[in-house]
C-alpha cells in the first residue's frame, strides 16, 4: 500500500523573517498613506477569487489610485523579490522533508499564486525534492484548501492508496484534509490541545509518518 505525504508551505516548512506591511514598505518605500491597506484589500479578494497573480491584480489597483511612480509590473517583481528574501527555511524541516521523500511519494500543497510559491521552493532548493506541487491559484486547480477540490488535484497529480497532509492552520489544512479523506498532523497552534493530529514539528510530522508507515 502507498503513502503519499504532502506538507503544506508557508509557516509550515517556510518561516518568515518579515511581516506582510514591512515586505510592502520594502517594495514600495515611498507608498502613501492607505496605499499598504489598499493593496492588502484587493490582493486578498483577488486571492480568494483565485486570480493567478493577485499581487498583479493589488498593485494595479493602487497605482491606478495612489500616486505611486512606478508600474504595477515593476511593483510586482520588488515585492516578490522582497518576499522571497524574507523566507527561510528551518534545517530540522528541510531534514524532514527530504526523509520523508526519500521514502514516500511526496508533494507540496499549499495555497497562494503559482508562480511565486514555485518561486519559493526553487529559492530554496525544495522543488527537486518532491515529486508534486499543487498550488491553489494555479488555473489547473482552482481550489483553495480547506475546499476538497485541491485535495482531490493532488490526488491527481500524485496517485496513491492513501494520502497524509502536515500544516500548520487547523480549519484549512487539518479540517480540510480530513474532510477529504485524509490523514493529517498539525504543527500550529490553532488548534484544540487533545486534537491527534497535533505534533510539536516538521520533524515529529515525519517521525510520525514514518513510524506508523512501517509499523
């Protein structure tokens, strides 16, 4: 019987040395007052109507209302650039990982914008690790989690007889890969105390699967 193991990214395996507003101020040093709340309202609404860059689509809208000097397309790139400067990536997770790709059918399944969610694994050295990456504004999926649909694209791109999710937000990745039939381990602290599912890490996520996968 096959296990296939997908970890979710942001605050999962990725950490972030920098909020969302100091990200911003990063890309857009000079932004008007209302700019940063502006950009946030639209890059989220467009994130949830699953828009393939809502960073596109937020900086548009700002420069369009904001007296702001550059392009949105030159926006764009600072900012993910900021972005990806403000992630890492702890040893004990990225050792995670690789253990449990070494050993199972592995993937990432996370939300965000396709390209810069790539961008994060390949800034990393991640996406040669796993053998799928699911991501829910990818026009392929177009599904947020906790919504069965991405769970079901993954189970697309990486078929198996049975499916494991480790993440860090209890209501979309517990709550929604159980709801689709899968078995998960969370490593945040949304969660209720006694729920199973929890565990202290990555590592204890994959010592965990690994346990019970060869018990």
């Amino acid at each position: 019987m096959t296990t296939a193991v997908f970890f979710d990214l942001d605050l999962t395996l990725l950490r972030y040395t920098a909020d969302f507003e100091t990200i911003f101020d990063r890309a857009v040093p000079d932004a008007p007052d209302g700019a940063y709340d502006r950009y946030l309202s639209v890059f989220f609404d467009a994130f949830e109507d699953l828009a393939v860059d809502p960073y596109a689509v937020g900086f548009e809208a700002i420069t369009d209302e904001f007296d702001i000097g550059d392009d949105p397309e030159a926006l764009v790139a600072r900012y993910a650039e900021a972005e990806l400067a403000a992630t890492t990536v702890p040893a004990s997770a990225r050792e995670a990982l690789v253990r449990v790709a070494d050993r199972r059918p592995t993937g990432i399944l996370t939300n965000g914008a396709p390209a810069v969610q790539r961008a994060k694994l390949e800034r990393h050295g991640l996406a040669g690790v796993v053998d799928a990456v699911v991501v829910s504004n990818d026009p392929a999926v177009a599904s947020r989690k906790p919504d069965s649909g991405i769970f079901e694209a993954a189970e697309t791109a990486l078929p198996a007889d049975g499916y494991v999710y480790v993440g860090d937000t209890y209501d979309e990745d517990v709550v929604g890969a159980r709801d689709a039939g899968w078995e998960a381990h969370h490593v945040g602290d949304d969660g209720p105390d006694d729920d199973p599912a929890a565990v202290e890490s990555v590592a204890d996520a994959a010592a965990r699967i690994l346990g019970e996968d060869d018990a």
